[in-house]
C-alpha cells in the first residue's frame, strides 16, 4: 500500500454537497473522487501548457524567399 499524505482545502457548500451527494448515490468514496479530479485537473493543465509553448514556437513566420535561400545555400555546399 503507498502512503498517503493528508490534504485539507475548504470548498464552497453548493460543490461540498454535490460531492457528497454523488458520493452517495454512486457509492464512491470521497478520497477516491478528490484524488481522481486533482490527477486529471493536473494532466489538463499540462497539456495546455505543452500547447501553448508549441505554438509559442511553432508560430515564428519566416517568408518562404528566405527559407528558399537558406535551403540552396545548403545544397550548394
């Protein structure tokens, strides 16, 4: 079994009892729910970081006359 580290955070009421509520109806335990949300929210907002530094990077035009130069240049030496 991993160790486990307490979390405590407060929450609005109207989320704390939509937690408790499918909780409830769906037999889910409130750990699992929590965990499971945070490793997802985290896996989101690293994509969307990946993808903003691609097109941060992928975005810098060069007009094609100057690649065209540079690629002669390269196959002339």
């Amino acid at each position: 079994m991993t160790s486990k580290e307490a979390f405590a955070t407060k929450l609005p009421p109207d989320l704390k009892h939509s937690l408790d509520e499918v909780c409830r109806k769906l037999g889910l335990k409130k750990n699992f729910v929590v965990e499971t949300a945070i490793r997802e929210k985290i896996e989101d907002l690293l994509d969307i970081h990946d993808l903003e530094e691609a097109i941060k990077e992928g975005t810098s035009f060069r007009p094609w006359q100057e690649i065209k130069k540079k690629w002669r240049k390269k196959g002339q030496r």
